[in-house]
C-alpha cells in the first residue's frame, strides 16, 4: 500500500458508486486524477449533467489535477448537441472547475495555500506525488510537518 495519504487518484469505493450510479458516463478511474478532498466537486459535476438529461451530448473524458489551483476537465459534445446543450453544459462545467480550482485537495474546503511537496518528502513517504498542493489553513498545519 502507497504512503501517500493523499494520492492523486480518487477512492476505488467512490469511484464504484459513482459507476454503478452513472454508469458508462463516468471515465475510466485512471481518467480521474484527483485528490480525495475533490471528490464531492466531481460528484456534483456528474449529478448536475445527469439532472439536466445531458449525458447523452456531453460526455466527461477525464478531470486531472495539473498543479495546485489547477484542474483540467475534458468535455466533449457529441455530434447531435445544439448550442442551448452546449451553453447549459458549459454553463455546468464552468462552474464546477471554478469549485475544483478553489477548493482544498485533501477536504474540499476553500484552499487558502499552496503547499510545495519537493524531494525531501520522499524521505517519509517514497510513494508520495511531487508537486504543489492547494490547501485549506487546516489542512496544511496537519499535513506541513510531513
């Protein structure tokens, strides 16, 4: 098992009730590369669609987390979506990177820092990802000394 305590992948339970819930609209879990604390943000993303009858012309290839405060989503439209499906889409996803961007990594509070994970991490944790992380205050007091 990873020392990561916070990988940057999803939960396998979540990420198997979100399957079973939405079934093919949900990418495979290696197209969801995200941190835990952004799980309930990604949720939404998929209720919001479903709710809206949209999966049939916008369909989520992926979410990846790239930096800290930076989170890609690819979208696609089907060929049969019309531009009111589009702006709803847009609309949607727009919003919902907004969440992604803003929110801490770990618990999906509002992120406040930028947490630096640089090689001397690795002395603890040697399965940890390098790289930044956004942070909520609390989170990164309990997380800094790691």
């Amino acid at each position: 098992m990873p020392n990561d305590q916070f990988p940057l992948r999803p939960d396998r339970d979540w990420y198997d009730a979100l399957r079973a819930r939405y079934g093919d609209a949900i990418p495979a879990i290696e197209y969801l590369q995200i941190r835990r604390g952004l799980q309930s943000i990604v949720e939404d993303l998929f209720e919001k669609l479903d709710i809206a009858d949209r999966f049939n012309v916008c369909r989520v290839y992926g979410i990846a987390t790239r930096n800290a405060g930076f989170t890609v989503a690819d979208a696609r439209y089907s060929e049969t979506a019309t531009e009111a499906d589009k702006r709803m889409c847009n609309r949607v996803i727009e919003r919902v990177q907004e969440w992604l961007v803003e929110s801490c990594e770990h618990c999906g509070r509002t992120g406040e820092t930028i947490a630096k994970v640089g090689l001397e991490a690795r002395l603890q944790a040697p399965d940890i990802v390098l790289g930044d992380r956004l942070l909520c205050a609390e989170c990164y007091e309990s997380w800094r000394s790691r």
